[in-house]
C-alpha cells in the first residue's frame, strides 16, 4: 500500500500527459540503486524470497522476472534482484542504435490498469548493451537478452541483423529472447509466419552452436503476440519445435483494446500495442493453449497482464514455468513481485504436502 500511496501518485504526476517521463526518472533512480553494492545487496537479502526452480537448463532463484521493454539498455540489471526478482530480461536491443518513435508514445488508461505504447525498440544497440554488461559487476540473477530486427534494415535482412546483435550479447545472456512479435516495428510480426520464422530459427540456432565451441548452447526463446489465430499459433509452436527452439514467451502487447473503459476512449485511439490488465486472461488464454498444444514439450514464460499475486499463480496453473511482470510493477509496486513469489511457493509446498499424505 505505501507504493499506492506515496510513490505512484508522485511518479503519474511526473508523467502527466507523458508516461515516459516517469519511466525515465524511475530508470534513474534504479541506475543509482544499481550501483550501490552494499545497499543492493542488503536489499537482496531482504526481498528475494527463495522458491527455487530451473528451466531450460538454468536454476532460477524464484520464478518471477522482470518482462522486457522496462530496462531496454541494461542500465539498471543490479536493481532487480534488488526489487525481489528471481530473473530479468532486458532489452528490447537492435544491432543498430536507434531513436525509437516520436514522443510522446507511452500512454497509461489507469482506471484501466492498462498502458499503450508505440516505443519503436528505442535503445542504443547491441554493442553498446555488451559493452555495457562486459563493464558491470556480476548479475545476481539470471539475464534474459530480448533481441528485435533494426527498423532501417529491411525483412530480406532480418537474419543478419539478428545474428549480428546475437553475436554481441550471446556471452552475456542466459538466454535468449527472439521477439517478431512487437507492433510497433513495421513488418516485424511477418516474421512469425512458418517460412520466415523457420529461417530465422535454423540461423540462430546454428550461430548459437558456433558460439557455444563445444559447451552447452544458450536458450532460445520465442516471443508471440497474443493477437495470433488458434491455427496460426499452432503453425507457428510446430516451427519452434522443429527448430529446437527452448521456449516461449507468452505474450506480447496486443493490437486489441477490450478492456479499456469507455472513459478512456482516447487512451485506446493511440496506436500501439496494449499491456496490462485488460491482457490478463488473453495471456492466460494463450499460456494454456500452447501448454496444450505442444504437450508440455515447450516450457512457457508467461507474461501480460500479472498484476497480482493471484494473476501470477493463475498462469502457473495454466502451465506457465516462469512468469515475467512490467505493467504490475508500474501500478502495483515491487510487493507484487515478492507477493507472488510467496503465492508460488505456498501452492508447491501445499502440493509437495498433499502428494507425501
């Protein structure tokens, strides 16, 4: 509640009219956090709760992460952990630098719990990110890297592209995140066609062994929106399963605007893709669809519309392994993060209990 009360009001009054502008001052204040070994530390101890589990291969200290598109540039990766996370994914990150769209593009509908952004990847690059990682302390949990296609570069050289950003961040990462799924990149989300993602896939995973040299390769996982047909979903898990790909992340922002109350009508003309609550059961939809359709084969990050503790197990028992959390913090605070891992580690202790009776 003190976030309710005290920080939040503060922070939408920053961005009143622009939501950015109180992104940009909470990515300050989370830097210098960042920076600050002893307080980070002390703050670790008080806030990470421990439910441990591992996917794909990594042990997660807890199963709740930071969702992408909050700290595109890595500047703040100590401060997580710091909040309660058991993981982050930064990014999104192109190989080339670029400006994003023009401001103002974050919108918030908060009677709605929702927000609406048209970023455009804004970020610095990919080389700048790796050498901004090479330069840092260690990170106290595991680092999702999200990468996107360069708007300058057209869709014939997309593989290139990514692989170039791969290259760059690949010994930095424990996994990999392949988004071809944001709205806001002209053209982008072509890329989950069967053809075009196949392409991408054996490219990735082939640069991935090459990178590797002989030690196991780094997850690859794949970013879906949940503006996708049942049928064109299938189509495209039956790629990732072909393809060897690790996971997927379910999902990204929507096109859709169900749920945004008529008082913010305006909010919802802005183009760009919707995160928050209106997503809580699309995403939850989907996390169950692709747990049913690949048999449990493809461990699921589940991500979009959490904004409670009850939100994050709700998408555990629909078949999420891990869930990721953006627009919860932003109006609920960091107590959802440490709230839901309590929820998570209540229910498997209860489950553990149950099949030992």
């Amino acid at each position: 509640m003190l976030y309710q009360n005290l920080a939040r009001p503060v922070l939408f009054r920053i961005g009143r009219g622009d939501a950015e502008r109180a992104h940009d001052f909470t990515m300050r204040w989370l830097t210098r956090l960042s920076e600050q070994r002893q307080v980070r530390n002390a703050l670790i101890k008080a806030n990470r709760l421990s439910a441990p589990v591992t996917v794909c291969g990594i042990p997660f200290p807890n199963p709740i992460g930071l969702a992408a598109g909050l700290d595109k540039n890595g500047v703040a990766v100590g401060a997580w952990p710091a909040l309660g996370f058991g993981f982050a994914e930064i990014g999104t990150v192109t190989a080339l630098p670029q400006p994003g769209n023009p401001q103002p593009r974050m919108f918030r509908a908060k009677q709605s719990q929702a927000i609406v952004n048209r970023m455009g990847f804004n970020n610095e690059g990919a080389q700048a990110l790796a050498a901004r990682l090479q330069a840092s302390p260690a990170v106290d949990c595991p680092l999702g890297i999200s990468i996107g296609k360069s708007k300058a570069v057209p869709l014939e050289g997309a593989i290139d592209d990514y692989l170039t950003s791969l290259r760059f961040l690949y010994p930095f990462a424990d996994y990999i995140a392949i988004n071809v799924s944001s709205p806001n990149t002209p053209g982008l989300r072509q890329l989950q066609d069967a053809g075009a993602l196949r392409a991408l896939l054996g490219a990735l995973h082939a640069e991935g062994v090459r990178l590797a040299a002989g030690r196991p390769t780094r997850p690859i996982l794949v970013k879906i929106a949940p503006d996708l047909t049942e049928p064109a979903l299938a189509q495209l898990l039956g790629v990732c399963l072909e393809s060897g790909v690790a996971g997927v992340i379910a999902t990204n922002t929507t096109l859709g605007r169900d749920g945004i109350i008529p008082a913010e009508d305006a909010v919802a003309a802005e183009p760009g893709g919707m995160s928050g609550k209106p997503l809580t059961l699309v995403s939850r939809e989907i996390v169950r669809f692709v747990h049913r359709e690949t048999n449990g084969r493809l461990p699921i990050i589940g991500s979009g519309g959490i904004m409670t503790p009850d939100d994050a197990q709700a998408m555990f028992d629909a078949g999420a392994s891990l869930v990721q959390i953006y627009s919860g913090l932003i109006y609920n605070g960091p107590g959802v993060v440490r709230g839901s891992a309590r929820r998570y580690r209540k229910t498997v202790r209860r489950h553990q209990s149950a099949a030992h009776s």
